[in-house]
C-alpha cells in the first residue's frame, strides 16, 4: 500500500510540475506515449515481438505527439517544417531560409 502511494504521489507531483513548466497541451502528450512504453516494456519484459506493424504504430504515434506539441508544423502549400526550439512561433527565426 505504501509503494502505491508513494509512486502515485510521486507521479502526480512529477506531471503537475511538468504541466507548470510546458504548459498543458504540452504535458497531455505524454499519455500519448504510454502505448509506445507500454510495447517496449512487454518486449523487455515478457519476451513480446516487435513487430512491423508495432513499429508503424510507434511512427504514427509519434509523428502526432510531434504535430500535437508544435514541434512539426504544416504550412498551406509546404511540406511539414521542423520548428527551432529556441524561436517565438510566427516569426521569420522559426521559417528555413530555403
């Protein structure tokens, strides 16, 4: 009882300091990733191939963490655009220079 309360504080203490610094749209994608821990474990663990389609799934799932997070951005008329971590959205430090 004991290790489940305090894992669960612990828990609980760790993502409200991770929406505090993120923000909120931010820290939701980490229930995004469970599935892909979720698979990883199973394979470490209980010996559960990884399979083609597994590994297409951990794709789609991260390709929407990154969409949902900011960190690719599409444009009307261009391919997706990675974002510079360290410029303001909308500015000409965020866009390539080709």
């Amino acid at each position: 009882i004991i290790l489940g309360i305090v894992c669960t504080g612990l828990a609980y203490i760790l993502y409200f300091r991770l929406i505090t610094r993120a923000g909120a749209s931010r820290a939701i994608a980490v229930t995004y990733l469970i599935p892909v821990f979720g698979m990883l474990w199973g394979s470490a663990f209980l010996r559960e191939p990884i399979t083609s389609n597994l590994i297409l799934g951990w794709g789609v799932i991260l390709f929407g963490v990154a969409a949902a997070t900011g960190v690719l951005r599409l444009e009307a008329g261009r391919a997706l655009i990675p974002v510079a971590a360290d410029a303001p959205r909308g500015s000409q430090a965020s866009r390539p220079s080709w």
